[in-house]
C-alpha cells in the first residue's frame, strides 16, 4: 500500500475527535499564540516609520504615506551625545549582570543541592523566590528606606557607629547607580533563576553520586566530574539566551531606580527609547534606534548559538 492509499484509508474525522479531547491543551496553546501575534508581530508593523518622517496627527495611515527618509534617524541616533552614554551604560550593566547575576544562580543550585534536610531546603528555596514576586516599584522603596542620604537605615547605622563621617549617596552618586543595580538584580532574581537549574541538577541519575563516593570523590568533586557536566547543556543554552539580551537591558529598574542625578549612569537604550517616543513624540527616531537594538539581539544569540555548537556542541537549535 502506497503512502496516497495509506492516507486514503485513514478514518474521517481523526483530527477532529484529538482535537476535542485536547480542546483545553488546545486552548492554552491558542491564547500563547494569540498573545505572541498581538503584542510581538503585529507590533512589527510599525518598524517602517524608522525609516520615515512619520508624524503623529496623519495617524496609522502615515505609516505608509510619510515621506521615505531612509537612514536619517539611525545616523542622528549614532552621532547624538547620548549615544555613548546610554550604549555604554546598557553594555557595560549587561556585562556586569552576565558575570555576576548569571552565575549566582547556578553556584545557588549546586549549594541547595547539598543541603540534607528536605524541610531547610524547602524553607530555602521558598524564601529565594519571594523577591522576584516584588515589584521593581517596591524594591525602590526598599531602596529608598534603606539606603536614603537622609534617614536611611544604612546611613544611620553607620553614622551612628562612626564609620562614616557624612551620609552615603547611593541612590544620588552616579558612580555608585551600576554596583546598586547588580546588587538589586542578584537578590530579586537569584532564587527564581535557579529553579531551572534545580531541576537539571534533580534530572541527575543518582546512581552517579555513587559512584564518584564509592571511587572516594568528596562534594567538591562530586559537584565538578557529576553536578556541572550534567547540568552544562542547560547553562549553555541560558547562556545564549542571556547573551541575546546583551543589549536590552532592564526597563523597570533603570525608571526606578535612575533620576536625575545619576541619569549619566542609569539611562539605558530601553529607557532612552521611551524617553523620546512617549515624552517627545519622536516615534519615527525612538522607532529606529529600537530597532537598532532588536538586530543587534538577534544577532548576538545567531553568533552566540553558532559558537556554542563548534565549542561545547551544545545548542539552541
């Protein structure tokens, strides 16, 4: 029987009758879906006033009857004083947050993974996640109550013992804003990150523990030669992921945490687009230089995922 005989025979109405017994499976994967077109495609449309001097009052239909300008905006973006600051600014966060927030979670997982007790460790893991439920909104004012140059409990403390002659300006010292930035990220995230890598390290065939004990390796080896090569494909794809991001930076903690005083420092390309679109009206400008920043991540994880297979063999795809 040949493959149009086969698919002839089949019985009528088979896809119908899984997709009734699936019709709730089918539900939730049709909303992702819905939400993914509305809010991520349907968005991309409005990519073509970058290239146009797109004014607000000729509405959607000046999408496409704005005049053609090309690579304007893109070149006033490259040659403006706020290039520098918000690219640098954006990298070298980005940077700091894959070399330091990246791997907490990890070393958090691999030091969960020893604890015994399945009562603490529960107790432990149920604390870390908490924070990633507070909002960026309530962490500032955590921030604010913590470490204000007046009233702070930082400030006062440390006044008061006599380590400090004058008050610390941690949320006012641009200096400071980046060392605040990772500080704030590593505790919100670090908890709720890990659980991905909790669950690689639980895919672990125990037997493999066992064995490396038997043969006389102690944790710290058991967690270099067992943990870590059985958690590396997991580490290298949301490190791709991560890298892809490079460039996106976090919008809610740059508005919360970043005011005038350290804008020098805390204006990323993420705040500086909505800066310019929402406060300006420039949506042709703020389009152009998102983008510039879209490309840029899709590149980076191409790149990254490339080099990933030749180096580690582990990929996205």
């Amino acid at each position: 029987m040949n493959k149009k005989d086969e698919i002839s025979h089949r019985p009528k109405g088979t896809f119908a009758s899984r997709f009734r017994q699936q019709a709730s499976l089918q539900m939730i994967l049709l909303l992702g879906l819905l939400f993914l077109a509305v809010f991520s495609y349907v968005p991309m449309v409005g990519i073509i006033i970058s290239f146009k001097e797109y004014k607000l009052s000729t509405g959607l239909m000046g999408f496409f009857t704005s005049e053609w300008v090309g690579f304007k905006w893109f070149i006033e973006f490259f040659t403006s004083p706020m290039c520098f600051k918000v690219v640098r600014n954006t990298l070298v966060l980005s940077l700091l947050k894959l070399a330091i927030a990246f791997p907490a979670p990890i070393l958090f997982a691999l030091l969960l993974n020893e604890i015994h007790s399945s009562k603490f460790k529960r107790l432990v893991q149920t604390a870390s996640y908490l924070p990633h439920f507070i909002s960026w909104i309530i962490v500032s004012g955590l921030c604010f109550t913590m470490f204000s140059s007046v009233n702070g409990l930082l400030n006062e403390l440390l006044l008061k013992w006599g380590w400090i002659d004058g008050p610390l300006t941690i949320l006012t010292d641009g200096k400071q804003y980046w060392g605040l930035a990772i500080g704030t990220e590593v505790w919100k995230e670090t908890g709720w990150n890990a659980i991905i890598f909790i669950a690689a390290i639980a895919g672990i065939d125990s037997a493999l523990y066992e064995a490396a004990q038997i043969d006389g390796a102690n944790r710290l080896q058991r967690i270099i030669h067992v943990t870590l090569p059985g958690i590396k494909g997991t580490i290298v794809i949301m490190f791709i992921l991560a890298l892809g991001g490079l460039v996106n930076g976090n919008l809610d903690q740059a508005m919360m945490l970043g005011n005038n005083l350290n804008r020098d420092y805390s204006e990323i390309i993420n705040s500086y687009v909505l800066t310019i679109g929402l406060r300006q009206f420039r949506f042709d400008y703020a389009a152009a230089v998102g983008m510039m920043q879209s490309v840029i991540s899709v590149a980076l994880v191409f790149s990254t995922n490339a080099l990933s297979r030749r180096t580690t063999g582990a990929a996205l795809y």
